[in-house]
C-alpha cells in the first residue's frame, strides 16, 4: 500500500482512501445481553483470547493473525449463545480460519500442530466441522473491519506527516510494535467492545502520542478530521 518513491503525499491519500473504505465498513457490537449459566461470559471470553494470544507467539504468527482470530470469535459469540464446553474448539477454529486469511501460505499452523500446541482437547475432525459452522453463521463475512489495521494505517499517516516525535533510537517500526502490543492487551479486555475499532484505534494512537511528550491533542484531531472518525 505505501508507495514510497511517488512520495508522502500519494502515499498519504492512498491510505486515507482505504481507512475511509475501512471505516464505512466497520461494526459495533451490541452490548448489555444477559449470559446463561453454563455459556460464555465476558470473563470466559477474556481469559480464551489471552491463551489465543499466547498461542500466536508460541506459533510464531503475525499479530494481524491474533487480531483476525478475536474478531471472528467476537462476531460469533455476539451472533450465537455458546456453551462453555464448545469454546476451546470454537477458539482453536477461528485462530485457524485468521491463520488462514493472514499468514503466508507456507506458514499457516496444520490442524494437527494446533490441536497440539492449544491443548484444546479437540480433533482436526472436530476444528473441520466448527470451521463450517463458524462460516455459515457468519455469512461467510470473515473479514471485518479490525482495530489492528485501522491502527497500522493511522501509525502510517502519522509518521509519513512527521506527526511522531520519537526519541532518538527509536525507530517507526519498532514503535509501531510498541502500539501493537497495546492494542493487544486491550483486545484481550471484553470492556472495549462497546467502542467501534477506530475509536479503538485512535485512542491508543491517543494514549501513545500523549506518552511521547508531542502535541497529542492537535495531532489525534487532525487524524480524526482526515477521516470523520469523532470519539
């Protein structure tokens, strides 16, 4: 997406044109159901998308990958009620269909090494046939607008803007795995479904320019303004 020798201007409209697509996209969850005893709850939900979390750095797969997984199981558990007994399978499921969609081909996990590297008690026989569900429930809507890249592009037009004031030896990419890993850890919190993904996005974008010591507040409007996304 960024073509760097038609210089930051091209570059930065390229990406305003995708972030608006993105944004038009995007969805917000429905808060306030009540759960069943015996089906997941918020708290089940948190404590499923840490150990998916962590099974994306014992794999070695992208973040984009976990960021996929979380929103496909979100989706779903907001579309169908799911008893507790079911989640480990359905979890497994969803980090395989994002593996699926984010990895390169030679680097997407086999059913069996998931099977075996989740502890998920389930068989790829079992992970095949939820794999179906999850798709017919959905829709086949796999690929929904996400935080993560809403966050990579607002990281983007940051930097390419000279909006970033990073300290010395610090380079974009490296803070862009900084904000990254913030992201995560929120995504791991069921409290943040009620806000939108950009709203996501901004606020740690927000959080992290205020930490850096630069005129945060003038930079997260100008972010908002190029893109209609208000708070």
């Amino acid at each position: 997406m960024v073509i760097v020798h038609m210089g930051g201007l091209l570059c930065s409209e390229l990406l305003e044109e995708r972030l608006m697509k993105l944004v038009a996209n995007e969805e917000q969850l429905p808060g306030g159901h009540e759960v069943p005893v015996g089906y997941v709850s918020p708290v089940i939900r948190d404590e499923m998308v840490q150990l998916l979390r962590d099974l994306t750095k014992k794999l070695d797969c992208y973040s984009e990958t976990f960021a996929r997984a979380v929103s496909i199981l979100d989706v779903f558990l907001w579309t169908v009620k799911v008893r507790v007994k079911f989640l480990n399978c359905l979890a497994v499921t969803c980090f395989f269909i994002a593996a699926k969609l984010e990895e390169d081909i030679e680097h997407v996990p086999s059913l069996d090494r998931l099977v075996d590297e989740s502890e998920c008690g389930c068989s790829s026989v079992d992970i095949q046939r939820m794999e179906l569900i999850v798709m017919q429930k959905l829709n086949f809507n796999l690929v929904r607008t996400a935080p993560l890249e809403l966050l990579q592009i607002f990281h983007t037009l940051a930097t390419i803007n000279r909006m970033l004031q990073l300290p010395p030896g610090l380079t974009a990419s490296q803070h862009l795995r900084r904000v990254t890993h913030r992201l995560e850890v929120i995504l791991c919190c069921s409290q943040f479904l009620q806000f939108k993904p950009s709203v996501l996005a901004l606020a740690v974008i927000g959080c992290e320019l205020r930490l850096l010591g630069s005129d945060w507040l003038a930079t997260l409007v100008t972010l908002q303004d190029k893109v209609q996304v208000y708070t």
